[in-house]
C-alpha cells in the first residue's frame, strides 16, 4: 500500500542501522520494567505498511523513563527518533535518548489516514449496492422490510461502509465489515441453492445481519481499535439488540419471525466458545456459521501466506496457532 511521499514506512525499515525519525500509530505498550543499565519499555507502532516494536532504553531515574511512557497515549500518534536492529529475527527501532533517541507524542496534528489505516480494495459503493440488491429481492414481505428499514438508516449505512471486520484477525480494514458480510451472503445464497429445504430469505437475512453489531464496536482514528461498547458488549450482544429493535418498529411483524431473525445472530459464532451465547438450534443459523467461519479463516489463511520473507517454506501465524506453508 502507498504512503505519502517521503515518508520513513515500516516496510521500509528492513535492515539494521537505518536511522528513524518519523511519526507512526501508537497501537499498545508495555508496562516500563528494569534491566541491566536501568529502566525500559517497549511499545508497538504501525503505519498502513505494517507494525514493527520500538523499545526505549532509559536510564537509572525510574521517574523519567515512566513520565515518558506516561505521555504516550494509546491509538494516537508519537515521534519516534532511534535507530534499527535485529532482535529474534525481527526488525526493532532502538530508542537511547542518551544518544538523542525521542519517544513522544505529537499531539493534535493533521495527518492523511490512508497513511496509517489500510482499507479495503474493492469498490465501497458497488458493495453496499450489492447487499442492498440482495435486500430488495427478498420474498418475504416482512424480512425485507426490516432489512431495507436497517440498511436505510443513514448512520448504519455509514458505518456499515466505514467499518472493520476486526481489529486485526480478518478483513481488519476500512470497509472490511461490507467486505465480509458481502462475502458470507453470496456463500449463503450459494448454499441456499445447493439445499432446496432452506429458508433462503431467512439465510440471506442472517448473512446480511449477522455482524451489524459491529458497526457500534470499533474506533477509527490513526489506527483501528476496540470501542468501549465493543469491548464491554460484544458485536452479538449489540446486533442482536439492534435487530429486535428494528423488528418492533414494524407494525404486526411476526413474533416467531423475529424470534428466529434474533437467534440468526446470536448462534452465527457456532458454540459459547467461540462467542455465541447460544448454539444454533435451526439449519439456517448452521449455515449462516459455517458461511461465517469460512470466509474468516481462508481470509487469514490468505494473508498469513503473504507475510514472512520470500525464501521461507512456511510462515507462522499467532492467530490461526499455525505455520501456513507460503510457496
């Protein structure tokens, strides 16, 4: 992905000795701990090329080094002046503000996301037509209405287009939310035509709802994090709220139908340790999951092959707790 001209990016910092001074995406840090010659901590920074760890080697004044971690602040943006090197086999930014090294926060600045938050490649507006294509042909007269009057709404549909799928696991871009949900609805519409006894319309429904939620779970800045309603609610919780919510706004709308629209979400993770409060207890939740699941993880499969360097046979991926052969 590109970046503003003349910018230091992460992809670019692949040897050791190559001197850094630019501003990057704060996106955690550790706790300051002691070693050898005094106090340390380390953080990790990402721009839309990637994320590399920078640690800080302060001095004996504990106080000094914890009011320079103190002041960096999550999710935003810091300077960081150091220089690279090899740690485990990874490129690391040194930073020794003995020697002039600088971790520090930047402030209110004016800055191009599309330097700092990667987005989706495909066209936002061609999907949201697609999905709401597939709203407008559903059959049943009920389901469509509480589809069209959700997928309406100006602040979902907004949200819809700018949303991740994830922080980080799979589609973790701008717009990877209609990515995904448009991928698991041609999957269920595939499979709806595959097996004759599906409610097709009950399927799509699900596919096109069942991760609403997230519209309401993740925060956009200078990189993608959890939202507090994200963190304390849960994607399910909020879409299966917001799915009974739009289904009492309509007049006479069935309560079995809702009932079902509402179990469609809360079982699409599958089983309680996966993240479903409830297992799916109708054939088109049974779908809807596996659809689910499987646009997730060949998705990470798809981008854990593209990571690690060219000569390597495999490649291992903390997500998925597996090493995924690259060649």
């Amino acid at each position: 992905m590109a970046v503003e001209a003349g910018r230091q990016s992460i992809e670019e910092l692949e040897t050791e000795n190559v001197e850094v001074d630019e501003l990057y995406a704060l996106r955690r840090k550790e706790t300051p701990i002691p070693y050898r010659h005094g106090f340390m901590f380390r953080v990790r920074v990402s721009d839309v090329t990637g994320e590399i760890t920078a640690t800080y080697w302060g001095g004996k004044d504990e106080a000094s080094v914890r009011k320079a971690y103190d002041s960096l602040q999550v999710n935003s943006m810091v300077r960081l002046v150091g220089t690279t090197s090899i740690w485990k086999g990874q490129v690391v930014i040194n930073i020794n503000p003995a020697e002039g090294g600088v971790a520090e926060p930047v402030g209110e600045i004016d800055f191009d996301p599309d330097d700092f938050v990667p987005r989706t490649a495909r066209d936002v507006g061609e999907m949201f037509s697609a999905i709401m294509e597939y709203a407008e042909g559903i059959e049943d007269a009920n389901i469509r209405a509480v589809l069209l009057s959700m997928l309406r709404d100006d602040d979902i549909s907004e949200q819809l287009k700018r949303s991740p799928a994830s922080v980080s696991y799979h589609c973790g871009w701008v717009g990877g939310l209609l990515e995904h949900t448009l991928n698991v609805v041609r999957m269920c519409d595939a499979i709806s035509r595959q097996y004759g006894g599906l409610d097709r319309d009950l399927l799509l429904a699900g596919a096109i709802l069942h991760d609403i939620g997230k519209v309401c779970c993740y925060d956009v800045n200078s990189t993608i994090s959890e939202s507090a309603d994200g963190r304390l609610l849960g994607h399910v919780a909020i879409g299966s709220a917001m799915v009974g919510k739009a289904c009492d706004t309509l007049p006479g709308f069935p309560a079995n139908l809702r009932l079902k629209l509402i179990h469609m979400v809360l079982a699409s993770h599958g089983s309680s340790e996966k993240g479903s409060p409830v297992d799916p207890s109708i054939p088109e939740a049974v779908a809807l999951n596996h659809a689910d699941e499987i646009d997730a993880n060949v998705e990470r499969f798809m981008a854990a092959r593209q990571n690690g360097g060219s000569g390597d046979l495999f490649t291992y991926d903390p997500h998925l707790r597996t090493k995924v052969f690259r060649l």
